[in-house]
C-alpha cells in the first residue's frame, strides 16, 4: 500500500513538474488512469478530463482509459453520449462497464435494458470478489437513484460477503429509514455503532431515528452521547431540545433551545421552537418577551402578526383584532396571516369566512395537520360531514395519533350513518377506545358496554344499533 501510495506521489510530481515546464507529456496507459483517478478525486474534473483525451491520443485501444472516459460522461450526465461510446469498449472490464451502462439507463428511464442486464450480471457465476463489488455498487447506485426497495435486498446480501462494510450499514440504514421501517433503520444504525461505539455521526443518526419513531428517551440518550464526542454541535443540541419538548420535558427543552439561542441569535427556527414550547405552558408574557428579542435580532417582518396571536391565546380577542388589522400589506399572504383570519372568523361563528381562510392557508402549506384539523371543524360547523370525514380521513394519514381526530372521525361517520364508513373507522379503535365511545353516544355509563360483561363483537353491534337508531330518528324528524 505504500510503496502504491510513494508512486503516486512521484507520478503526480513528475506530471505537474512537465506541465510547468510545458514539455510533451508521456505516460503508459495505467499511469494516465491513475492521474486522471487522482484530480477527479480532488475535485479537479477539468484535469482528469484533460488527462483522459491525452492519454487516448496515446493509448487509443486502452479499455481502462475508455471506461474511465465512459464514467466522466455518466458523472456529467450526458447519458445517452455515454451508452453510444460504451458500445466501443472492450468486454474485459465487464463488471465495471455494466455498472456503467445501467446507471445510464435508469438515468434514460429505460428500466427494461437495465433490468435485463442486471439479471444477466446476476445470473453469472463471477469469481467472489467481481459479485461482491457489483452487488455492493449495483446497491449503492440504486439507493442513490430512490430504488429503495430494489437496493435493500442487494445490499443486505453484500452484508453476506462483509458484515462489517460500514458504507453499506449507512446505506441499508438511510433506505429503511425513507422507506418508513423505522425499527430496521433503528437496528442497522446500532449495528454501525457496536462496529464504532465512538462515532458522533452514528450516536446523532441513531437519536434521529429514535425521535422519528416516538422513542423520544432513547433519543435523549443517543444525543447525550453524541455531544459527549463534540459538545458544541449545534444540530444535536436543537434535536436533543426537540426531543425533549416532545418527551413533555418543557422546561429542559427550553433552557437547553436558550443556550442555542445565545450561540445562534439569528436562528429563525429556534425562536419558533421556543414560541411553541411557551405557549404549550401558556407563558404568554415569555411569549411577548422572546417576540421582542427576535424583532431585535432579525428585524420587524412577521412580528405584528406573532403580537396578534399571543393576544388571541390569551382571550384578548380586541387587542388580537387591533393588531390583526395592522399586519402589513406585503404579509397578508402567508400562512400565519390566513390561519389567525380563519380563527377569529371561526370564533364569530363565521364559518364560511374561516373555511375561505384556511383554504388558502392549505394552499400555501399542502399536507399541514393543524390547517386539515381547521377545515374539517369549519366543515361540521357548516353540516358538512362527507367533506369533515374526508379532511380527518387524510389528517389521520398524515398523523394516526392526532389528538380527537379519529373520535370526531367515528362521530362524523355515526352522524351521517352510513354503515360501511362507520364499521371501517370502528376497525382502528381499541377495546377501551370503542367502550368510551359507547358511554358517550348513548350520553351514561351503562353496564352492557363493560369489557367484563361484552366481546368485541357485542360492544360493535350496539354502536351499530344505536347509528341505526339515530339514522332513524333523523328520518322521522325529516
């Protein structure tokens, strides 16, 4: 390895001493590879490009040089010019060229060539180390490419060659993760730190993955060790705080978000955090007093209308209009705005108004949970019920466990009275969750609805009986 490392050394020395002196330029084949590998390596694309075109004025039938031009016309995606100058290259450096040749392919949307030819490549008896390196690679290009569920497999078999290719931990972890499976992205990420307990990477990933997935004390202490490596990032720190907040430890959460504030006076995001966390507690006047510092720090734009909020928590409803009605010209159309007129219209009992609000709050923010929790209550205000139903359908998509959005989901679905909906809404409650329900549709506590006394099955029958009942007397009133 050395002596490898010494001759590239005096390769690149004795290139860029002839370069300055400005005299022809004559290397073999394998060491115009190996310079133009090293400057592409460093970022210089521009050499390595330079040192390519010479050495195949030189070496015109050399298939390393070839492939390594093929590679910087993939790398420059110019995929399709890549695939024409491939059809010239030697068969020889198969496992590197059909490598090439696919990840231009994908590129090119031809999925069917590419599939061809990775299970031809597949279906080869390669010598062990030729499969190792497709598998792997062929892995690689296929995460990096949002193939999650094509990468996943080949990668965990190169796990079969090499359980301890750190590179291909990272990968398996990242593809579980943006494939949603938390606890196997959970598991490959400890795999990487049983390999380097001491990996500040690793310990902060491994805190985000246990955040993701509502383990918010394994977060805690995944962060904890992480600043015990490097003390001032500032990233874990604020994750730490947000795990924190959402492990309903405020008080930790907002000292710890406040030294972030002191290192950072122009984050944005954690004044943010810090207004949230405050008006969870309901500490209005620490509202008021932080709202002062940001104006401070960052200038007046936004402020007028975090004043207005504040006032509306608080139930100053005149104050909160004042200065609602003061908000500049230029910021009556942001999602704060449109969301405080959808709130004071909904308190007026408005209700059109509010819905023509926090449509627009919804086209300015697609998928945000609180304006979809807004729009399904203006829609029971207005006896909208499919429209609520559809609105909490996709709310509780976006987030199962929002709080009342699956209880006002089944009393939506009892309302209107159709059984289907309602028996499919009854399918995510618990036991306990449907006897509740039970106890607060017939309006008292009664015996029959008790787990001791009554199946499952017999606490949905009489949910059933009494959407029916209700049905009925809609019918009779009407």
């Amino acid at each position: 390895m050395e002596d490898n490392e010494l001759n590239i050394d005096l390769l690149i020395e004795k290139y860029e001493q002839m370069h300055m002196l400005g005299r022809k330029i004559y290397f073999d084949a394998d060491e115009f590879a190996a310079l133009a590998e090293y400057y592409n390596a460093e970022g210089d694309t521009h050499e390595a490009e330079k040192l390519i075109r010479e050495g195949l004025e030189m070496h015109p039938g050399s298939s390393e040089l070839m492939l390594l031009k093929a590679r910087m016309l993939v790398y420059s995606e110019m995929y399709r010019e890549a695939l024409d100058y491939m059809k010239g290259i030697p068969e020889s450096e198969e496992v590197d060229l059909s490598l090439l040749k696919i990840e231009a392919m994908l590129h090119l949307g031809n999925r069917t060539d590419a599939d061809r030819l990775i299970n031809d490549m597949l279906d080869r008896e390669l010598p062990p180390d030729d499969s190792y390196f497709f598998i792997t690679e062929l892995g690689f290009m296929l995460n990096d490419m949002d193939f999650y569920n094509r990468a996943i497999p080949l990668l965990e078999e190169s796990m079969s060659f090499n359980n301890s290719n750190s590179e291909v931990i990272v990968d398996l972890a990242y593809a579980y993760e943006k494939k949603g499976d938390l606890d196997k992205a959970i598991e490959y990420s400890n795999l990487l730190l049983d390999i380097d307990p001491y990996s500040f990477e690793g310990w902060a990933n491994a805190g985000k993955l246990y955040s993701m997935n509502g383990q918010h004390d394994k977060a805690i202490d995944a962060f904890d060790f992480a600043l015990t490596i490097n003390g001032d990032d500032l990233t874990v720190l604020k994750m730490k705080a947000l795990s924190l907040c959402l492990n309903d430890n405020l008080e930790a959460s907002i000292a710890l978000f406040e030294e972030c504030l002191q290192k950072t006076p122009d984050d944005e995001g954690i004044y943010e955090s810090l207004l949230e966390a405050y008006m969870v507690l309901e500490q209005y006047d620490r509202m008021m007093a932080l709202i002062d510092r940001k104006e401070e720090a960052l200038g007046s734009e936004g402020i007028t209308i975090k004043r207005a909020f504040v006032y509306f928590y608080k139930e100053d409803y005149e104050q909160a209009r004042e200065l609602f009605s003061m908000i500049p010209e230029y910021e009556r159309d942001t999602l704060d705005y449109f969301m405080l007129e959808g709130e004071m219209a909904f308190l007026d009992e408005d209700f059109a108004v509010a819905e023509k609000a926090y449509m627009k709050a919804a086209l300015l923010s697609k998928d945000n949970e609180d304006v979809l929790d807004r729009l399904a209550n203006t829609s029971v205000a207005q006896g909208k019920y499919e429209q609520a139903a559809g609105y909490l359908e996709v709310l509780l998509k976006l987030d199962p466990d929002f709080p009342t959005a699956k209880s006002r989901l089944a009393f939506i679905r009892f309302e209107i009275g159709s059984k289907e909906p309602f028996d499919e809404i009854m399918e995510e409650f618990s036991d306990q969750e449907l006897i509740d329900l039970l106890n607060l549709i017939i309006g008292t506590k009664d015996k029959d609805s008790d787990p001791s006394e009554h199946s499952r099955e017999k606490i949905l029958i009489r949910l059933n009986e009494a959407r029916e009942n209700r049905v009925l007397f809609k019918n009779i009133k009407y």
